[in-house]
C-alpha cells in the first residue's frame, strides 16, 4: 500500500485507501517483523513449537473429499456395531439431499430429511452436518442428522419409534467476547498503525470520532504517541467471529495529555454516546477539524492577502485540500445561509445551539439537502472543499462567530454546556458499563 505523501494521523484521510489486501499485508508484516525479532532473540524452538500448534489448528477440518464427491463436499465415517457417522462439510443447504444421497440414503428419505432441516440452515454459507445411519446387511437405514450454521443454530433429525421423521430445532450460541489492543503510534498515520496489530477496518472511523472533540488526529497527534481500544466481537461457540464488532472504549495518550471515553447508551431509546470515566459525555459545542485531511496553509490574524496585496485581518483559518473533500458541521445547529455569496465563493453559515456562529467558504459544491433553514448534526457532511469566489486554490476558510465576534477557531475553548453527568440509576448503571469494560482491560492486552 502506498504511504500518504504527508503524514497525517487524521483516519477520514487515509481510510479511503484501506482494503482488504492492504489490511492483510501490514498485519502479516507486523507479524512477520515480530517474528524475525524472536528468532534473533535466539527462542527458535519457541517459534518451533508456535508453529508447531499454528500448523494443527489450521489442518483440515474434515478428511478427504469422498470419491466422486464435488470439491464443496467433504465427509470422514466411523464405523461401530453397525452405526455408520458421516461428517459432512457443505457450504450451503441446497447440497445437503445430494450429500446425504451419495452417502447410502435412498433419493425419497434425502429429499425428506433436507426438507425438514433446510429450513433451520443457512443457503449459502458453511453448513456442518454429522449423519447417523444404522448397517443392516447391505442396507443402510436413516437414524439421525445434526446439521449446524456458523453460530451453532441448525437442526437435529430424527427417526422417531412410529417411523416418521422428528425435527428439533437448535438456537444460536453467540456471545459477545472484549477483545482489548494497546498500540503506538507509527511514523505513518494512525491508520497503519492500527491495522497493524490486526484492529479491525471498521472500528479506525469509530475511534476517531470518539475521540473527535479531545483531539485533532491531523495536528495533536504524532508518532511514539500511544492508543488503547476495546471492542465486543459476537463470536460462536466454536469461537469464529459471527458478526461486526463494536467500540466499547477508546484512549488516546500524547505528549501533553490524553483522554479516555466508554459507550453507553442511557435510554434504551435514546441515542449512543461518550462519556469519560465519571460518567460525564464528550461531547462539546464544537469538533476540532471541520474538514478531512486538510494543512492549515493560514491561520487567524493579520497577514499579507494574497490576492489584494496588503495587510488585512484573517478572521479564520485555511484549510488546504484537494477538490472534492468533504466538509463537516463542527456542531449542530440550523443553516442561516446557504449558496454563492460574491468574494466568499459557495457558502454556509450555521448558527448553534449554543448561538455560536460557523461559517465555511469558497466551497466546490453542497452536500445533497443542504437549503437555509435545514437543520444539521455535528459531524454531518454539509459540502466539498473547492476554490469558488475570491480563491488561490482548493481550500476551506472557516470561521467561528461568538456574540458576534470572530475569533481563533484554533484558540476556542469548549463550551460545556453541551455535555451532562449522569445520575442516580443512569449512572449506576454507566459504572457497571464502565467497570466490566476496565476488568478486561486489566486482563487482556495485545
């Protein structure tokens, strides 16, 4: 995977180029690293015996693939006092009659017991199937089929004492594992060195917005600095991931500070939100980058215009990127205004809930159903970045407006009034959250 051609720890920048081959390949390299690293250490029968296990669990499930048997069927049998057992591995409920044929059983009895347990079975995916029969002479007579999905769910049928067919259903056997991973910061992004030691792509853009109004990924965050997650991951009995996996805690330590957040959900209708380790939300009046990926090229104050050529009061700051990237509400609040104004190019302006004003300038186009007087979240998409009106190039001027007043967006202070505490049962509740989360943490790290 090529490197971004400016580090840059914001995940929005680099996450388009994530895929799953470029995922693969930076945990191999890390592993591979960490490898070479033991054997130098001289711990080469550690390795050995390491491999040693990797190479039993990774065998073949099943044995070989029975004769005359397509390559998606594979079967072992066992034979005792006249029980014959077929495992079977089919990955989808429409092979199981042609399976459960081609091992002995007659087209009519196939055909009955794949109708009785289809429908507990997945149609596409891997099915594991064990078949009992019972030998009598040359003959072989149905007993029972146990068929499962990859979450345990499935079937079991029977030959019940009146000669007909019996069909107990089986429910899935999920459970919610935390998987907990500590990591620093690499010299690339944060994206590298997430994915690096195996974080799932999905849980990158989570983590950042979590974290989202403690800091700036593109300017507050910087190599050697250190990341903590914890994630629950559906798994089944077998232990196979079953389902995406969820943030349930993210921090992020620097050289000046660090801030750690944990997931609840307060209402069970309301929304999901961050709250830090008191029970208090995250959430502030403004996020600290309105835009992805972006260099401030100039910042608040007096400085030289560059196309008026003298000494003029910047009232906000420049961010540059390319044509097309998105632009974000820093708060949530109701357009005032809403298309081409003269020097300012395409433009919005939207006033907050706390009557804090921000405006975003010289934009390429609007985000689909953005109108003055629509009301937008924080974080949502509102336009791209472009070079409309009185423009040098691709960027973003954005400003903040506090009674009237335009001041440093760099410099302002969070205005709290937007975040709560929990109490009574809410927060009792919140602490239950908040201490199974650290007693995994305490447990386990990778």
């Amino acid at each position: 995977m090529q490197q971004a051609q400016v580090n840059s720890y914001d995940p929005r920048q680099w996450a388009a180029a994530w895929s799953p081959a470029a995922a693969e390949g930076l945990s191999a390299a890390r592993q591979g690293l960490a490898r070479r690293r033991v054997l130098a250490l001289g711990l080469g029968a550690g390795v050995f015996s390491a491999g040693a296990v990797a190479a039993f669990l990774v065998r073949p499930r099943l044995a070989g693939p029975v004769p005359g048997a397509d390559s998606t069927l594979a079967a072992e049998s066992s034979e005792a006092a006249g029980t014959l057992r077929r495992a079977m591995l089919l990955s989808g409920s429409g092979e199981l009659q042609t399976a459960l044929q081609r091992f002995g059983l007659s087209a009519q009895m196939a055909g009955d017991v794949a109708r009785e347990a289809s429908p507990a079975l997945a149609a596409q995916g891997e099915i594991r199937a064990m078949l009992e029969m019972a030998r009598a002479g040359d003959a072989l007579t149905f007993v029972r089929l146990q068929a499962s999905n990859p979450d345990s769910s499935g079937a079991i049928v029977k030959l019940g004492a009146d000669g007909k067919l019996e069909t107990t259903r089986i429910a899935a056997q999920v459970s919610d594992r935390i998987v907990v991973m500590h990591g620093i910061m690499d010299g690339d992004s944060f994206y590298t060195s997430a994915v690096g030691i195996g974080v799932p792509n999905s849980l990158i853009s989570p983590f950042a917005k979590a974290l989202a109004f403690d800091f700036d990924f593109q300017r507050e965050v910087a190599a050697g600095d250190a990341f903590e997650l914890a994630y629950s991951q559906p798994t089944n009995a077998s232990g196979q991931t079953m389902g995406a996996p969820e943030l349930l805690y993210a921090s992020l330590t620097t050289q000046t500070r660090s801030a750690a957040v944990y997931r609840f959900q307060p209402d069970k209708v309301g929304e999901v939100q961050w709250f830090d380790a008191s029970g208090r939300t995250v959430a502030r009046s403004l996020m600290r980058t309105p835009v992805d990926g972006a260099r401030v090229t100039s910042k608040f104050g007096m400085r030289i215009h560059p196309i008026e050529g003298y000494q003029k009061m910047h009232g906000g700051i420049d961010f540059a990127a390319p044509i097309g990237t998105p632009i974000y509400a820093s708060g949530s609040g109701i357009l005032e205004f809403c298309g081409p104004k003269g020097p300012n190019g395409n433009f919005i302006k939207i006033l907050h809930d706390n009557g804090w004003e921000t405006l975003y300038l010289h934009m390429n186009r609007f985000a689909a159903g953005m109108a003055q007087g629509v009301r937008v979240a924080q974080g949502q998409q509102i336009g791209e970045v472009g070079t409309t009106g009185h423009s040098t190039g691709p960027h973003l001027h954005y400003e903040v407006h506090i009674a009237g007043e335009k001041v440093d967006p760099l410099g302002v202070q969070p205005d709290n009034s937007a975040s709560k505490t929990l109490t009574g049962p809410q927060l009792e509740t919140f602490e239950q959250v908040r201490d199974s989360i650290d007693v995994s943490r305490a447990q386990r790290s990778v």
